[in-house]
C-alpha cells in the first residue's frame, strides 16, 4: 500500500480526502492521529501534507490540533457552479510529529 512512499524521492506523502459522516464523535481526529501514526512509524516519510478548502474551518482546526500547519493557500484553484474555491495547503514533517504520539 505504501510502496511509492519509499521510491518517491522527496518521501512526501498526500492525504487526498478524509469524509466521516457521524460528526462531533472524535471519529475523524482519530482517523487523522492514525494516519500521521502509520506514516511516520510504519514508512519513512519526511513530509505529510494535504489540501483543505479555505472556509472549511472546523476541518482545518482538526488538522492544526494534530500538528499540521498551515503552508500557503491556492487561491481560486477549484472551478465550481457558483465561481472558485481556494484551497489551503498544511502538512507535518516527521521531526515535528516525534514526541507526539498519543495513540
């Protein structure tokens, strides 16, 4: 499953999308403190990174509370019916996630 982790040569890794339904359970900062797990303990990755839509507030500060930063936005990326959307670009690197782990 993480084959091209180890032959990416940058060893960055990209959350494409994360949707839980039931919300206000903790179902998803589990979901993420899983993945930021797996990443950094099971693959040598260096950066893990993905794309949250900018007004997506309740999402971003989730990913914030797991040690993601924000790195910049892309702005007006994403043609919908109603004009653009932007996105904000966040990620964790490994030296800040050790010493992190609480699972």
């Amino acid at each position: 499953m993480y084959y091209g982790v180890y032959t990416y040569p940058n060893l960055t890794l990209c959350i494409k999308r994360i949707v839980i339904q039931t919300k206000d359970r903790g179902y998803g900062t589990f979901t993420l403190k899983l993945l930021i797990h797996w990443a950094f303990n099971l693959t040598d990755t260096h950066r893990l990174w993905l794309d949250v839509k900018d007004y997506n507030v309740r999402a971003q500060h989730v990913y914030e509370a797991a040690g993601f930063k924000k790195e910049g936005t892309l702005r007006e990326c994403i043609r919908t019916e109603g004009g653009f959307e932007s996105l904000t670009i966040m990620s964790i690197l490994r030296e800040e996630y050790k010493g992190n782990d609480s699972l």
